[in-house]
C-alpha cells in the first residue's frame, strides 16, 4: 500500500475546484476540503466550528457488515472524531473519486481506505490480530448537505460493492498517527474566504 499519500486524499475536490466559477459551489468546495482535511488531521474541534457547521448536525453511517447508526448533535460527533484522533482512525487516503457540487451538497463516490484498530475489528467478529492496525478499503459514497450559509448539516456515508473490499495488515512502521499526518497535512488546510450574500443560493 506505499502508493498512497494522505496528501493526495483530496485531489479529486481541488480539480473540481479548479474548474468552479459558481462563489456559492466554490465556497462550498473550499468548506469541503477544509473539513477533510481537518479530520485527517486530527484538528476535529475546529470541524465543529458554528461556522463550518449547523448547531446540531446529523451523521448516518452505512458500513459494510456492520449495522446502520447515526450520529446527532456536536456532543456525539465530537466522541467519534475524538475517539478516531486518540487511536489513530483519523487517517484516510482515497482514490479514483469522482466529486460533484450543488447549491446544497457536496457528493463523492471513490475508494477510501481508512486506517482501523484490530481490536475493534475484532469486536465486529473478524477473525484479525487485535494487537495489529489495519487499513481498511470500500467502496464509499457520500452525500454532505449543507445550509444556505454553507454549513455543513450533517453527513450520509455507505459503503458498497463489497468486491472493492480490502483489509490489509499494516506494519508498525508503515501506520500514520495522527500527530503525523498533522504535520504533513497543514499546509493544505486553508481558511475559508469571508461570506457574503454573492455565495446565497438563487
């Protein structure tokens, strides 16, 4: 799995980036990727910014073999992230995505591969090492909805296609923390431009 680079997890939102004229879709992009890459980051509290997202945002989550939960309001979704930073699971690489925006969301469908403790693989009833580090590969697609201020709202996240699925044993020496992909991932987290009413949808 050397070939992948947590740098290069969002080139598929940059390029759309690129060739976005629209202030409100472009806002919209910029919010996106600030939020992936602070997760990534470990920076989780600054996702939960009133300014990036609504008071009381909405998670639901359809992973494969594992049952549908949800997640609601900043209290739950601030454990999750934390949780992930304080293990390690914050890290994320993605490739093959495919992105689209529109006045109210952001969409994305590509591969993802997270990294993810053995033991709570094992708790799910996978026959793995709960001592080792995985990474872990779907097939994902995820809807984010935002408000008319651009804040994000909540997330949708599946996984699919089960003949994508991976789970790779990592070693030691090849697993990211998250103080790490910190440090490589701060010169691509960027402030969000000042809004104003040109970003309004019509």
């Amino acid at each position: 799995m050397s070939r992948l680079d947590i740098t290069k997890q969002n080139v598929a939102v940059e390029r759309v980036l690129e060739q976005t004229d629209n202030p409100r879709h472009r806002y919209l992009l910029q919010a996106y990727l600030r939020h992936r890459y602070l997760e990534s980051a470990g920076r989780w509290e600054e996702i939960l910014d009133p300014a990036l997202t609504v008071d009381v945002p909405f998670y639901r989550f359809s992973l494969a073999g594992r049952e549908a939960f949800t997640l609601e309001g900043k209290e739950q979704v601030g454990m999750l992230y934390g949780h992930w930073t304080a293990t390690d699971q914050c890290v994320f690489y993605v490739e093959d995505e495919d992105v689209a925006v529109g006045d109210h969301m952001v969409v994305g469908r590509g591969i993802g591969y997270q990294q993810t403790l053995g033991s709570e693989l094992a708790a799910a009833g996978l026959d793995v090492d709960p001592e080792a580090m995985y990474l872990k590969k779907s097939q994902i697609m995820m809807l984010w909805p935002y408000d008319d201020h651009c804040r994000l709202v909540g997330e949708d996240v599946w996984e699919f296609d089960s003949a994508e699925a991976g789970l790779f044993t990592l070693d030691p020496a090849d697993v990211l923390t998250a103080e790490h992909a910190g440090r490589l991932l701060d010169p691509f987290i960027k402030p969000l431009p000042a809004f104003d009413d040109s970003m309004l949808p019509s």
